[in-house]
C-alpha cells in the first residue's frame, strides 16, 4: 500500500499544472513564461475566450497596458479560478489586474465523469469545496445535493489513483495553437473565426439552430431578467463566495487588483447570485437585459448561449468602459 501511495504522489508531482485542460494549460504556460509583458490577464470560459479581444480593449482604454485572454472553452468554476490563483502564486508575474468570469461550478455527473477533463483538478481541498456548496444546498435541492455529492467524491477518487490516465493523455492534445491563441496571438479565439478555419462542424449546428428558431435568444433574455427579479430569493453558495473573496484577498497581498466578470446571455442563477454577494468596487455586471439590451438581439448572438463577432465589439467595448468607470472612481477615492 505505501509503495503504491509513493508511485501516485510521484505521478501527481510530474504531472503538469492544468494537464487536463489543454488549451489552459498550454497559456499557463505562456503566460508563466511572457507575465512580464502583460498588464491585465482575463479568465474563464468561453465567454471569455470567445468575446473578449484584448486588442478592441487595450485600444479603448488606451493606456498604455497590454492584456491577454487566458479563456478557454468549458473551464468553469473552479477551474478558472484554480488558474488564477496559480498565476498569482508566480514570482515572475507582473500584471497589475486579473478579470475573472463568475460561472456556475462544473458539473460532475454522468458522461463527464468519463473524461479526466471533468475530474483532473479534484485534489482533496477541492473535493472539501465542493462537498461543502452541495452540503448547503436548498431543501428543495436535495436530488441535486446528493448527485453533486457523489460526483465529486467520485472525482476526487478518480483524480487520486488517476484512473485511466494514460489513456486520457493520449486523447488530450491541443488541436492547433492557432485555435488557442487565436488570430492575433493574445488568447482570443472568435467563434466565426473558427468557423472560417473549419475546425468543427459543431459550430455550424449551432448556428443553424439559432437561424431555426431566433426566439431562443428572446428566450434567454427572459430566462435571465426572471434571475434578476427574483434575485432575493437566489442562494447564496457562501462556498463558492469564499473562494472568489479570497482570490481577491490574495491579489490584493500580491498589488494585483482581481475583478469579477458576469458576461451576457448566463443560464445560471446561481452565478448571478455569487456575483451579486461580492463587494461591488468589484464586479463588472454585463449581463442584465435592463442595462445591455444589446446582448440580447440576433443579429449580435452567435447561438442561444454565445455572441458573434459584433457582439463580442460591442461587449468588448463595454467591459472597456465599465473598467474606465472603475478606474476613475478609484482615482477620486482620497
């Protein structure tokens, strides 16, 4: 039994940060490597990735800054704050801010327990995590509580004897630098512009779907302003909070100012509702239909859950605002 805890501790030692992600770990990497040439560092999934330009933003502030998307598809809570916490641990990082996407945590159940793409970051702290968010869900919960239970416990196992795992890095390779890094180099990967390079034909259901029936994205509008009417009766994941205040702790230890991002067309009440928990000089809401209408027409959407390319203009040009807002007000405070 010792013998074979010391071959899984050695195993775990060699493996890379973020292995089972891909596309993340191969900017960890970069950005490990460039954090000296960057200002700002954006993370999260692909709202993130998909419809933030840093080029569009650095030119809108005009500041002198440089930024890079650190987004990639899929990496949800509490991957993306893994992320961040590792870079801030970095003695060679010289950002000065780190913009977060608040999500919904992942999902551990059914087919995504099959891949270590859902299981990988499981360590035990993040098995306590995540057992405590489902130990404090709702009453009215409990199907949901006892699902999330099991399936992060099964995770955590799986991420431990690192069940399959050779097999898993054999199907784990980045499909292509250029689809990470994006057009420009700077992390952003527009989905139109993926389509032109055909990567996937995924891409062209989803659109088709949108074509077939544009009430989705009305549908979308009306799912989240019934989020925000009802917004006093969310729950509160204090978990989930924790986590996010004591990233923003750690920046703030470390002279790195961490904001929090909730984009556009969100099917999560439970993100608005970590979001709205969180101390307002940092949050960025882009989300509410009442403030950006925009967001919600089909002529800016990509499908029911993502926006096109003058979509991700117009939402790239208001994070660019809300962040001159923010900096202005930071200046008046004595």
């Amino acid at each position: 039994m010792g013998l074979v805890a010391g071959i899984l501790i050695v195993v775990h030692m060699a493996l890379p940060p973020f292995w089972g992600n891909p596309g993340l770990s191969e900017k960890v990497s970069f950005v490990k490597r460039n954090g000296h040439a960057y200002d700002r560092l954006f993370l999260g999934s692909s709202h993130i990735y998909r419809q933030l330009s840093p080029a569009l933003f650095d030119s809108a502030l005009h500041d002198g800054s440089r930024s890079f998307n650190m987004g990639y598809a899929a990496t949800f809570s509490p991957e993306a704050e893994l992320a961040c916490g590792y870079l801030l641990a970095q003695p060679a990082l010289a950002v000065k801010e780190m913009y977060v996407e608040v999500s919904p945590f992942m999902e551990f159940k059914g087919k995504n327990l099959s891949s270590a793409r859902a299981w990988y970051m499981v360590s035990p702290t993040v098995w306590w995590l995540l057992f405590n968010h489902a130990r404090e869900l709702g009453i009215g919960s409990d199907q949901n509580r006892w699902t999330l239970m099991k399936g992060v416990s099964e995770a955590c196992v799986k991420a431990g004897l690192t069940l399959g795992l050779f097999d898993q890095l054999s199907k784990l390779e980045v499909r292509s630098s250029a689809l990470v890094f994006g057009p420009r180099g700077d992390g952003f990967m527009p989905l139109e512009e993926e389509m032109r390079l055909s990567f996937t034909n995924d891409l062209d259901r989803r659109v088709t779907e949108l074509e077939r029936d544009n009430l989705l994205i009305q549908q979308r509008m009306e799912q989240v302003r019934g989020y925000y009417s009802s917004m006093a009766d969310l729950h509160v994941s204090k978990p989930h909070l924790d986590m996010l205040m004591h990233l923003m702790e750690l920046g703030d230890r470390k002279g790195v100012k961490v904001y929090f991002i909730l984009p556009p067309l969100i099917s999560s009440p439970e993100a608005l509702a970590v979001f709205m928990a969180l101390p307002e000089e940092r949050r960025i809401d882009l989300c509410d239909p009442a403030r950006y209408p925009e967001f919600y027409l089909f002529e800016n959407a990509f499908d029911k859950g993502h926006l096109n390319d003058r979509g991700s203009r117009l939402f790239t040009a208001a994070l660019a605002n809300e962040v001159k807002r923010m900096h202005a007000a930071g200046e008046r405070q004595p």
